[in-house]
C-alpha cells in the first residue's frame, strides 16, 4: 500500500513538474519572440507618456482601453500622473507575462522601474498586439508620490 502510495505522489510530481515547466517555456518562448518588437516600443512609448499630455498619451493607447474611460477622466488621470515630475530614465523592461485570446490578439506585460523628478516610481505596461500591431492596454503607475 505505501508503495503504491508513493508511486502516486511521484507521478503527481511529475505531472506537476511538466505542467510548470510547460508554461515557463511558452513564456519564454513569448517574451522571445516579442522581445525585437515590445522592447523598443516600451522604450519609445514610456518618454512619451511621461510627457504627460493626455493627447500624446491618447494615441498610444488601445481602442479598447479607451472605450471603457471618458475623455474627461482620461485626462483627469493624467493630470494626476503629472505629478511625477519629469522623467529622468528607466531600466530596461523586464518581461512579467502574456495571454493569447483566440489566436488574435495577445496581451504582454512588463515592469520597469523608472525615475522621475519627483522620485522612483514602478511601472507595469501591458501590451495589446493585434495584428501585429503594438498599442498600450494597460499603463499602472506605483509611486509614493501618488499617495494620498
């Protein structure tokens, strides 16, 4: 019986193994495969942002991000950011994950740890590929400046 019983739990060990295994290749796999594109996007698309005028910012977020938040909003959100002050620079991205839907479009998202003005702040950007077409899904923003 504990043979029995010891067989089973290595092979769900096993199992799991391969299952853990499995994701982080794909990942890696992902962020290879992105990495020529999503790289120096992020590059070119975080100074621009951090200009923090709501027009600039506007046109490189996804359709999708701005059909749920108003005009107003967007801008008060911005607004709000601007608080950082000037950027400074920023370390390279480091690549946090990706999600596939239905072959069509992919969302990647990565960290960077960038320097305002006003002090550090952490930065997770989530990328919206349709089509081969990079925009911004998601711009979250951690900064004890943004406290209140």
């Amino acid at each position: 019986m504990k043979k029995k019983l010891a067989l089973f739990a290595g092979m769900l060990v096993l199992v799991a193994a391969i299952i853990i295994g499995s994701f982080r290749y794909r990942a890696a796999q992902q962020e290879e495969f992105y990495a020529s594109r999503a790289l120096p996007y992020i590059k070119t698309v975080i100074p621009a942002v951090s200009t923090w005028n709501p027009a600039i910012a506007r046109t490189y977020m996804a359709d999708e991000f701005l059909a749920k938040i108003s005009a107003e909003n967007f801008d008060r959100i911005v607004g709000a950011l601007a608080r950082l002050g000037r950027l400074e620079g920023f370390d390279e991205p480091q690549f946090e994950e990706s999600f596939s839907e239905a072959g069509e479009k992919t969302i990647l998202s990565y960290r960077v740890n960038a320097h305002y003005t006003s002090g550090p702040a952490k930065i997770t950007i989530s990328l919206l590929d349709t089509a081969g077409r990079l925009k911004i899904f998601r711009f979250n923003v951690e900064s004890d400046v943004l406290a209140i």
